[in-house]
C-alpha cells in the first residue's frame, strides 16, 4: 500500500495540474494575443470578387495617392542609410545601465524598417552603445525609438554616433 500523501502534496499536485490545464488550452488557442486586422484597415482591405458573366465589363482599377515624398537629410544632423537623428536623449535605465530615446526619420521614399545604434564616446573611448529598431516607418516621418545597452550607466559628458545597422 503507497504511504499517503499530506495535504500539501496535494494542493501541489492539484496547482501543477491547473497551471498544464492553462498551458494546453493556451496552446490549443494558438496562443496569440494579436488583434485581428478589421475590413476598416485600408492596408488589408480588398476588393470583392467579380461577379462571372458573359460580357466583358469594365475594369476598375482602384486610385491611391502617392505617399509624400520624403525630406531631404538635414545635412547638420547625423544621418545614415536614409534615417535622420533628430535628437537623442541617453539615460539610466532603472537598472545602472544606459538606455534612452531617440527621435529618428525615415528620409527614404518608401516605408521601411531600421535597427540602430548609437555609440557614445567620452574623451575618444567607447563608454556605451545603445541599439533601438522602428517598423514600418513612412516616408517622411518622424518615430520614437527606446533604446537599450548593456553598458554602465554615467551621468558624465558624453558624445555620441549614429549608424543605421539594417534598413529594409
């Protein structure tokens, strides 16, 4: 006969048997959390189909405004690969290291996706590099990128560099 088992097992062995119930039924579901893209967003929105007939009818071709062109690089600002560093704000993260914000544009002549970094140098060395991304960025506009390092914070003078690593 197998010893018995004390109330806590039990409520242990009841807990982990909850916690895998939650897990498969999340996993069944998919587990996504994203919502769902509606009719009303005119990225996805499509046409309905044609309806089959004997004559020809006419084509409807939808009509889109080309999107703004894009400003030229202010040729004062640091700027790499069609992106612009308008202004960078380094800081502590909350948890010793640098982290911060920076206000980036995208001056390409179409939407596009960039990852960055930005170094910081105090008399000539390297004393932190952040790194940020921004999706989808329209031509001509302007986003807030948070940034992050793995570097130790200091509230000291620093200069910094901007690099576009990816634009896509």
């Amino acid at each position: 006969m197998p010893p018995k088992k004390s109330k806590m097992e039990l409520r242990i062995a009841l807990a982990l048997g909850v916690i895998l119930l939650i897990g498969i039924i999340v996993a069944a579901s998919g587990g996504s959390t994203s919502t769902p893209t509606t009719a009303t967003d005119p990225l996805t929105t499509t046409a309905p189909a044609a309806p089959v007939s004997e004559s020809p009818s006419p084509v409807l071709v939808p009509t889109t405004q080309a999107p703004a062109a894009a400003p030229p690089a202010d040729a004062g600002k640091p700027n790499d690969k069609g992106w612009v560093l308008q202004s960078f704000q380094p800081a502590n993260d909350g948890l010793g290291n640098f982290g911060g914000t920076a206000r980036i544009t995208n001056t390409n002549d179409s939407d596009k996706t960039g990852t960055f970094t930005i170094t910081l140098m105090r008399n000539g060395s390297q004393v932190g590099a952040l790194q940020g991304s921004a999706n989808q960025v329209s031509p001509g506009k302007t986003v807030t990128v948070q940034l992050i390092s793995q570097d130790k914070y200091s509230a000291d003078p620093v200069t910094s560099d901007f690099q576009t690593n990816i634009s896509y």
